[in-house]
C-alpha cells in the first residue's frame, strides 16, 4: 500500500461514507471497506483504472474532475478523499472548495515541490526537476499546477480553510521525525486532514 | 520440424447453442396500469445456462423497443442471424451462462409470440389490434415478475436492460426491490426528452397515415402497413447511429448509378445509405407489427421514472436495495451520455451503490449492442462481483 494511503487512515472514521476522487485503481477504498466498513465510491478518469477498481469490487464513477463536483449535493460525503491529484488539476483551489462543500471533511494528499531534491534540481541544473517520483517532462506531464507545502498552507489561510492534521513523508522513513520539524524542506509527499 | 500450430476452436464454442423458445399460458387477469385487465396471457421465452440449487443465480434480460425473448444462440444450425445480445450472452461472456441461468422474455404487447395486438381477443374471437389495452412499463415489470415466481425465483442476481430494457430494470429497483441485487442500466433515461417523444410521433404518423392502417384494423383487412411501418424504421434506424457512425459505414458511396458529369442517366443513382435504409425498413415491416410499435413508442414516451415520487428521482431511488451499474456511450444521442448521468447522480444522492462507464464508441445507440472491447472489459469487470457473490473464486 502506498504510504500516504496508510498515513491517512486512522482520519478516517468506520462505517462512513466516503469519496475518493481520482481514486485509482481503487486500492484505498477497497482496503477501507475491509477495515473500517466504510461505504465509498471512487471517481476515475482512466478506463483502465475504471477497469480494476470494478473488478476489485470498488463503486466507481467514471468522471473528470476538471468540470467539478457541481453534480453532488452539499455534505453528501462524511470524508472526501483526494490523494496525489491536486497537482493533475486545471483549477486546483476551486476543486478543494468544492471538496468540502460536498464533504465535511477533506483529506489531501500532494507531491511537495518545495523538497529539497527539487530546489537543488532547479537551482543546480537550472532545468525543471525529473526524478523517479515525479517522471514527466515540463512538456509532457499530467502535473500542471506544482505547489510546496508553504504554498498549500497559504491557500487555507486565505480560504479560511481549518487544518484538523498534517504530516509530511520523507524519503526515507527513518527521517520521518526529522522530515515533520522542516515539512516544506524534507516531506516528499504533504497530507493534510482539513475541514470548513 | 516446426510445432503444430494449435487446432482451431471452434468458432461458436462462446455460444450458448441451439435453443428452443418455450410459451407458458398465465389464466389469472393480470392487472395493468391502465386500470384494464388482461384476462389471460402468454409469454413465450429462453433460457440459457442453469439454474442454480438455491436459485441464486438468474439473471432477467429485458428486452428494448423491438426486442424479444430470442437473445442468444440460434433456433437451428443454418440459422443466420443469432440472437440479438449474443455478443454478452454466452458461456465465458459477460453474462456468463457457465455460471448464471438466464431469462428472457417477450414482453406482453410484443409481436413475437407473447399475447399482444395480433393475438385474439377472447372476447370477440378477433384480433386485439388497436383494442389491445394501452401499457406502461410497470405492466411488464408485473409479468416479468409473474415469471420469476414460476421458476421458483425469490430475487435476481441482476436485471439488464439496455435503453427501453433499462428502463423496466430500474422501475424493478423500485417496485420490487427485494427481488434484486443488481441492476445493470445500458444506454437508458430516466425519461425520454423532447427530441426523443418528437422522434418516436414522426414514426408513428408514418404508420398510422399508411392507407392499409384501417385505424388499426389491418388483419381484418388482410393486409398490413408494411410503407408506413418501413418508414418508421427507417427513421428510427437514423437515431440509432450516429453521424460518425453513418460516415464511416456508407460515407457517400454509391451502391448504382454514376454522379460522373456526362455519365449519362440509364441506371437511377442510388446511395449505400438510401439502400440500406431501404432494405431495414422494408425486413423490419415484415417481421414487426404496427400495433406493438404504436404500443411500445407509446410506453416508452410515456416512462417517468420519478413521476409517483414528486418527481424527485433521488426520493424514488431511496426505495432501491440493490446495487447499480450504469453504462452509456459517447456518440448516442438518442440516450446521451448526460441522461445517464442523471441517472447515477441521482443514485449518489439517494446513497446507493453506483458504478458508471461513459465507453467511446462511434456506434450511436446501437452501440449498447456491439462487443466494444472496452465495454466488454467494463461488463466483465462488474459482473465479476456478481460471480463473487455466488461463491464462485476466480
């Protein structure tokens, strides 16, 4: 299981009801109907992926994020999940309004372009950084909108947006202590448990 | 020396075979929506695959606008033409007859032997014709149910339905919604829109202003609408495809005759799209009956299926227990992509399982039909849990 997806189960509470956008191949809801009997439904883009989930036995609706969640009504969802798509999206801060209009509370999850291997990429080479995380070329790459943790911070604060919880991962899980006192310099993926 | 290259299968080892249609007699009135009463009605239909010990394993196939009970296999070995969603059902298919048993029906008002216009009326030792009582799609769901209480059924695996089927596999959902698990809704609404009820009168003005017509009566007369009929198919058949798919299929080629500057005029200039259209028209004329079209048109355009429920789909879906599955198809403008959509938003809103695949095909309506390769990954990826369900590992 991806670490994220780890991370951010213990805020999520049994037996609720759950979105999960951008859900994949289905792996974080089918693993969170097991464990904590929550009822979901993952929104997906990908026909393959589409594909996977129906075959793991995961409810999932085909749907583009991009056109927004204006056919799901207010607090529908107890938890609206997204993970490692924020940074995929053509209008990131309208698709976060619209998660916590349609949910009470919202968990995500994004690459922190603020980690230090990027801001040595960029200033070392001058290029914009490729690495084995995050594979694109500027040119070529799902990854449109790049934020750091600072950057996400500075949205929820003008959004009046309240973080319930945060955490970072580092690169190493041994450094995970250490990764959570400089977030935005050494978490290579940022999770944030926020709510209205 | 080489290695043998493995023997061919044979070609129709997915098939579910030679199957022979059975008629079972029903003598109690069955009540009708309209306020009238059947006296006594037939149904006539097919099974495919086994039914299970515990009767856990059927599967309802309804059927569309000019379906019927033959879906799947042929009547005979030089039999030409399959069923007509032999492309989904069958051993190793979609719907998996090593694993379900099957049941599909000719709806009652149809025109393939099941009592409708052309059967006789007990009371008048004629045919019904245009006295056959008007119906709605929950009279078919009532009959429909009337045979699952023959085979001993207490609920499905599923009910699948494409277009008009989806819409009788959804008012299952509500009428009945412990006789279901699943609901598989292809190519539907939840009602037909202006465009769709425009479509479907052209079709039926065509037929009724056929001078054979006789208000109906056309049996009595020893004849048949069979222009008007063909004109109302053909009509039909355009809204089933879709530009794309009409471009590609015939484009502008012609099928006699010569459009050349100079090229004289012995031979009248005749489209492959004209030709074909023609020719559906004039098969389906012979083999459909004008009555059960004006019927079926009718129960189609009549389909609301959030009337009784303040016309909020989302109050009407809460009475649902089973879990859904909606599939469209990019290019159907007949039932667009958005249709079901509302469907599926209105089955979130009401808190119930849903999965929804928009497939890209270019086959308009008629796609629902076709073995896309996508769909079938989708079909089978979905029915999968149905399999799971049952015990089977996989």
């Amino acid at each position: 299981m991806r670490f994220d997806l780890t991370l951010i189960q213990p805020w999520i509470n049994a037996n609720s009801r759950v979105l999960d956008l951008g859900c994949g191949d289905g792996m974080l809801l089918e693993t969170l109907k097991k464990e904590k009997n929550i009822s979901g439904v993952g929104l997906e883009i990908d026909p393959k992926n589409i594909t996977l989930a129906l075959a793991r036995g995961v409810n999932v609706i085909e749907h583009d994020l991009n056109v927004g969640l204006g056919n799901f009504r207010d607090d529908s969802f107890d938890m609206v999940v997204m993970t490692l798509a924020l940074q995929t999206l053509r209008y990131p801060h309208l698709v976060i309004d619209e998660m916590l209009r349609v949910g009470r509370e919202c968990i995500v999850t994004f690459p922190n372009f603020g980690h230090w291997r990027s801001r040595w990429y960029l200033g070392h080479r001058g290029k914009m950084p490729v690495s084995k995380f995050l594979p694109y070329t500027w040119y070529d790459t799902p990854n449109i909108h790049f934020c750091t943790v600072k950057d996400f911070e500075a949205l929820c604060e003008e959004k009046n947006i309240r973080i319930l919880n945060s955490s970072v991962i580092a690169a190493d899980n041994s450094q995970s202590e250490l990764a959570n006192r400089f977030p935005n310099l050494l978490g290579v993926t940022a999770v944030y448990h926020i709510s209205k | 020396m080489t290695q043998a290259p493995p023997s061919p299968q044979p070609a129709d080892n997915d098939s579910v075979g030679i199957v022979v249609p059975q008629t079972l007699h029903f003598d109690q009135p069955l009540q009708l929506a309209c306020g009238r009463a059947l006296p006594e009605h037939d149904i006539v239909y097919e099974t495919y695959g086994e039914l299970n010990a515990d009767k856990s394993n059927g599967i309802l196939i309804c059927h569309a606008l000019s379906g019927h009970h033959h879906a799947a296999g042929k009547h005979s070995e030089d039999d030409r033409k399959t069923g007509w969603w032999d492309s989904c059902i069958g051993p190793g298919k979609p719907i998996d007859t090593n694993v379900f048993f099957v049941l599909s029906i000719n709806n009652i008002g149809g025109c393939h032997g099941s009592t409708g216009p052309t059967s006789i009326n007990p009371e008048t030792g004629k045919p019904w014709g245009p006295d056959f009582p008007p119906l709605r799609c929950r009279d078919w769901v009532e009959s429909q149910y009337l045979m699952m209480q023959h085979f001993g059924i207490s609920q499905w695996a599923a009910i699948i339905g494409g277009s008009l089927g989806g819409m009788q596999a959804m008012r299952w959902a509500l009428e009945h919604p412990d006789a279901l698990r699943h609901c598989i809704v292809i190519a539907s609404a939840m009602k037909l829109s202006a465009q769709n009820i425009a479509f479907n009168e052209i079709a039926r003005r065509a037929i009724t202003s056929d001078a054979n017509f006789y208000e109906g009566r056309y049996l009595e007369h020893n004849t048949l609408p069979k222009q008007g009929l063909a004109l109302a198919r053909m009509v039909g058949h355009i809204t089933y495809l879709s530009e794309d798919g009409m471009k590609q299929k015939f484009g502008r080629e012609l099928k006699t005759g010569n459009l050349s500057l100079g090229a004289g005029s012995d031979t009248a200039v005749e489209f492959e799209v004209e030709s074909y259209l023609r020719y559906q028209g004039e098969a389906f004329s012979s083999s459909f009956d004008a009555n059960t079209y004006l019927l079926m048109t009718k129960a189609l355009d009549y389909y609301d299926l959030a009337r009784e429920y303040n016309d909020d789909p989302v109050e009407a879906f809460k009475l649902a227990k089973c879990s859904f599955m909606v599939v469209s198809f990019t290019t159907d403008w007949r039932f667009a992509p958005a249709r079901s959509r509302e469907i599926v938003d209105a089955l979130v809103a009401a808190d119930k399982a849903v999965s929804y695949a928009e497939i890209e095909a270019d086959h308009g309506h008629d796609a629902f039909l076709i073995p896309i390769p996508r769909y079938m990954d989708v079909f089978h990826a979905y029915m999968k849990r149905l399999k799971q369900e049952l015990g089977h590992a996989f």
